[in-house]
C-alpha cells in the first residue's frame, strides 16, 4: 500500500477513479496469485516475480532521468529497508495463505489495517486517539474476529498469517507516514523492487518449477507489472484528492476479489466473513470520519 501525500490539485473525480483502478489492479495480483498457488507454483517464486517485475519497470523509471548514486542516498536507509521487508514479507505470506483461503476471507482481515495504523500511530507517532477512535479499533478487532472464528471448526491457521500481514502493512503505513517528504517516493520504490528480488532470488530458484504455458508465463508476469501499476495509481491519486476523501473507496478490494473468486473458482462468502467484513468496514469509516474532523 502507498501512502497518502498532500493533494497537488483539486480533482477529487479522477483522484476516485484512480483509486478504483488500483484497488482493481491489487484485486487482480490476489487472484492472479491464487490462481497460480492452487495451480501448483511455489509462493517463492510467485513473490519474486511480484518484486523483480516492479524492480525492473521502478528502476526504468528513475534510469529515464539518468542514474547516478545520490539518487538512491538516504540518511534514513535502516527505515526504508524495514519498510520494504514489512511488505515483501505480507506478499510472501500473504500469497501462502491463498492457497489454503478464499479470497475474500484473506481480503476482509487485510482491510483491518487501518484500525491497526491508528492503534500503532498513537504509540509508535505520539498521535492523539480519542473515545471514538479507541472504540472503533475494539470494533475492529472484533470484525477480525468474527471472521477468523479462532474457536470454531473454520478457522485455518493460515489466517494467522493474514493477521500478520495486516500488522505489516499497517506497520509499513506508519513508516511511511513517517518518511512522507524526506525520502524520495521513487527511491523507496527502487529499494522495495530491489530488496525484494535479491532476498527471494536463490529461493525462487531453489522451488522454481517451469510455467505449464504461455498463459501461465503471462499471469506470472503479470505480478509485477500489475502490482506497480497499482501503486502508481495508488500515489497519483493522492496528488488529486485529500486522503479523507479517498479512503473510502479502498473497500473496492473487497468488492473486486468477491466477484473475481466467484468467477474463477465458484467461491462465495459465507454469513460469518460477511458480517465480520462489515464490522471492519463500520470501524475503518468510524476512523475516517474522526479524521475528517
């Protein structure tokens, strides 16, 4: 996930539209991911994919200014690595624990992350979080919960991981909250592809097994080249729109995998990931609108 930075223009429309696009372009690594895993392809080599396709079109993109040295120099460089493992980790695990749970499931425990932002942003940021706020991160947890049903014969211990790659992700917002306009969105960008394809090389190689045909070669490249397209969409929108306006409209996810599992692989979600998918979203809009305020 990108974070939000200060709108540079007035056009909260477009700033929407490329937000809906995004959340469709995540929609589509999910699935792509999903479909490969059950198809028989090791995660290992899915998340390098993930990171060398966005590595290879990041360093493209910087590389049309010139390269040189300074422009990957940071004095915060301990933060931006720990920002891109937090990431490259939440994609490893998060590309497991589709091969054991629908896609809906995985995207409704993903999407409590912003409850778990404010949480760490009071501790980690010395933010302020009043009454309402506290009570919507408890509603949160709860909607995680309801959908995890730790007790119950449901419950799949790669839920687990889902879990953590919420904390990750919210971990990662809050870091980069925290390096918003010291660090180059570009040079974290380059550090993220770069890490995350030199980390997971030798164990790609390691399980790597030859896609099947030229449509499993397509939807595997297809990683990468959708994942950053989705984080490019995911910045430009914000320079378009306040991040109150937009944050809204990141539940599409949840929209886009339902209709994608179901027409992929016939999958619906039950009453309980439902219910506990609507309690996250009422706690995440509970935040938003104290935000606003």
């Amino acid at each position: 996930m990108a974070i939000a930075i200060h709108a540079t223009e007035d056009r909260p429309q477009l700033g929407i539209l490329m937000m809906l696009v995004a959340w469709f372009l995540f929609a589509t690594v999910d699935t792509s991911a999903k479909w490969l895993v059950v198809g028989g392809l090791p995660a290992l080599q899915l998340a390098f994919m993930r990171y060398a396709g966005h590595f290879v079109i990041s360093l493209g993109m910087v590389a049309t200014g010139g390269l040189g040295v300074d422009q990957f120099r940071t004095r915060h460089a301990g933060l931006v690595i720990l920002r891109a493992l937090l990431l490259i980790s939440a994609t490893l695990l998060n590309f497991i624990a589709l091969n054991y749970l629908p896609l809906t499931v995985t995207s409704a425990i993903m999407h409590s992350s912003p409850v778990i932002v404010c949480f760490l942003s009071n501790i980690l940021l010395g933010e302020r979080v009043g009454l309402w706020r506290w009570f919507a991160i408890v509603l949160g947890f709860c909607g995680v919960l309801i959908v995890i049903r730790p007790f119950g014969a449901a419950f799949h211990p790669a839920m687990l991981l889902v879990v953590y790659n919420a904390t990750s992700l919210a971990l990662y917002a809050v870091i980069t909250r925290r390096l918003a306009g010291v660090v180059a969105t570009d040079t974290m960008q380059v550090y993220m592809g770069a890490l995350g394809t030199f980390a997971l090389l030798p164990f790609a190689l390691w399980v790597w097994q030859m896609p099947a045909s030229l449509l499993e070669w397509s939807v595997l490249i297809g990683l990468g080249v959708f994942g950053w397209a989705g984080h490019q969409f995911l910045t430009s929108a914000h320079r378009f729109g306040s991040a109150n306006t937009l944050m809204p409209y990141t539940y599409s996810f949840m929209i886009y995998v339902s209709i994608l599992g179901y027409l992929l692989f016939g999958t619906l979600p039950d009453v309980w990931t439902v219910a506990g998918a609507l309690v996250i979203v009422m706690s995440g809009l509970i935040i938003w609108k104290r935000e606003q305020r």
